[in-house]
C-alpha cells in the first residue's frame, strides 16, 4: 500500500484522500484547539452534568430504600395490629361463649327453682282443696246419716253436738277401716313377690 501512495506521488495527480501537509498541520491544530476546549470547558461541565445526575439517582435510590423501609416497617407494624385483632377477637368470642354458657346455667337455674315453686304451690293449693273437700264431705255424710238414721229409727235426729261425735266416730272408724284394707291390699300385692 505504501508503494500507491509513492507511486501516485510520483505522478504529481492529486489525490482527493491524501491531504496534503499544510492540511494536516491546521486540521491537528485545529483539533488540538477544540480537544484543549472541550477539555478545558466541555468536559467539566459535562461532569458536574453527570455528578448532579449520579447524585440525583443516589438520592432517588435512597428516599426508595427509605419507603422502602418505612413500607416494610407499616407492614409489619399491620401484620402486628391484624395478628392482635384477631387474639382480641378471639379473646371475644370466648367470653362471650362463657357469658353465654353461664347466662344459659342461670335461666336453667330460675326455670328450676320456678318450676319447683309452681309445683309446691299447686302441692299446696292440692292439699288445701283435699282438705276443703274432705270437711264439706264429713258434714254432707254426717247430715246423711243422720237424715238416714232419722229414717230408720222413725224419729227426726237433730244436729247436737253428741249426733256430730257419733257421725265423727263412724267417719274415723270407716277411714281406718279403709287404711287398713289398702294396707292390706298392699301386703297380698307384694307377699307373693316376696315368695
């Protein structure tokens, strides 16, 4: 290749790729003055330009690594206030089982002793009204009998006091004559299951 461009010298042709020398000098110098500009002004410019702007991502990575952290640090303190939500609900839940379960034994408890009640009242009332019966039955069969004995005898008895002892004897003697029959009833129904 050097032997073309020797050979195209030679011929004294200009080539149009080959400067010449004076070219060369003023286009280095030319260069030489705008790279000692471009350093001299350019260049620092242009890193302060990239300093700002590292600076700028810096900044922007660390205010992200920052909402990043406080982000992290809501979530955890959220996963802390559900976590305590829910013991809290549980908590709750098993009062009110309790206070539920104990709300249940108590109206258990006044049903019982009001049932219990009602039934000692009724037991009372029962034993009243057996009583009330009873009385007016001794007087309707004393006024019986005696109407009735009147009419065997022929003669009109009168209700003194030695007519009601006789009719409250006969009475007496006639429930313990029933008494008696049951006891006895009762004794025949177990003696041969006894045997």
């Amino acid at each position: 290749m050097p032997s073309a461009f020797v050979v195209a010298a030679e011929e004294g042709a200009i080539n149009p790729l080959l400067p010449t020398l004076p070219d060369l000098v003023w286009g280095t110098l030319a260069f030489l003055i705008i790279l000692v500009l471009f350093i001299w002004k350019v260049l620092p410019r242009l890193n302060e330009l990239l300093d700002a702007r590292g600076q700028a991502i810096a900044g922007r990575i660390e205010s992200a690594e920052a909402a990043q952290a406080e982000a992290q640090a809501a979530l955890e303190k959220y996963t802390a206030q559900l976590a305590d939500a829910r013991a809290e609900a549980g908590r709750i839940r098993e009062q009110a089982r309790a206070d539920g379960s104990a709300i249940i034994a108590e109206l258990r408890e006044q049903a019982s002793a009001e049932a219990a009640r009602i039934t000692s009242n009724a037991q009372a009332q029962i034993e009243m009204e057996r009583l009330a019966a009873l009385s007016s039955l001794r007087s309707d069969v004393g006024s019986l009998a005696l109407d009735l004995a009147g009419g065997v005898i022929g003669e009109t008895l009168s209700e003194d006091a030695r007519a009601q002892a006789v009719v409250d004897r006969f009475l007496a003697e006639l429930e313990a004559s029933d008494n008696l029959s049951e006891v006895a009833d009762s004794v025949e129904t177990q003696g041969p299951a006894a045997s």
